[in-house]
C-alpha cells in the first residue's frame, strides 16, 4: 500500500505552528480530520491557501478547518475569476 501524497496546506501548517497538539495521539488525530476536510481540493490549491494562511493569519496557533476552507475557497474563487473568459460590452 502506497501513502498518500503529503497534503501541502497541513504540511505548511505544521511548519508554521508545529503539532497541533502536545500529545502525539491526539495530534495525529487532528491532522487526519483535518486532512479529511480537506478532500477534493487540488495540490496547486492546497498550496495557494497555504501561502494565504501564512500572509494573513495574525494568530501563532493552527486556524480551524473552517478558516482552511474559507482560504481554499477564497483561492479557487480567484483562480475562476482569472481563467473566466472577458465579455466584450456592447
């Protein structure tokens, strides 16, 4: 059984902010439903919310998934934004 790719955005978090838990079981646990929150997203988009989370955030501990998906959002939203095509005004 192969492991799953490392999913940039909890990577990213971990760096910044360090387990989300003292007690390793339990950080375990949080970064798995984390990750399983996180789904259905592309690695281009996890990492784009990564970079936003680190510009932006003003707290030094992990942000809710909430506030992960909020981001993810924000960025696909954008990325949409910028591929839409122009319509001319007649």
């Amino acid at each position: 059984m192969t492991e799953p790719a490392p999913n940039p955005l909890l990577t990213k978090l971990t760096l910044l902010y360090g387990h989300p838990s003292k007690d390793a079981n339990e950080a375990e646990k949080l970064v798995a439903e984390y990750a399983r929150h996180l789904t259905g997203y592309s690695e281009s988009e996890l990492s784009s919310a990564a970079d936003h989370i680190a510009r932006t955030r003003k707290f030094k501990s992990w942000p809710t998934i909430g506030d992960c998906i909020e981001a993810l959002e924000d960025r696909r939203a954008k990325i949409r934004e910028a591929n839409a095509p122009e319509f001319a005004h007649t």
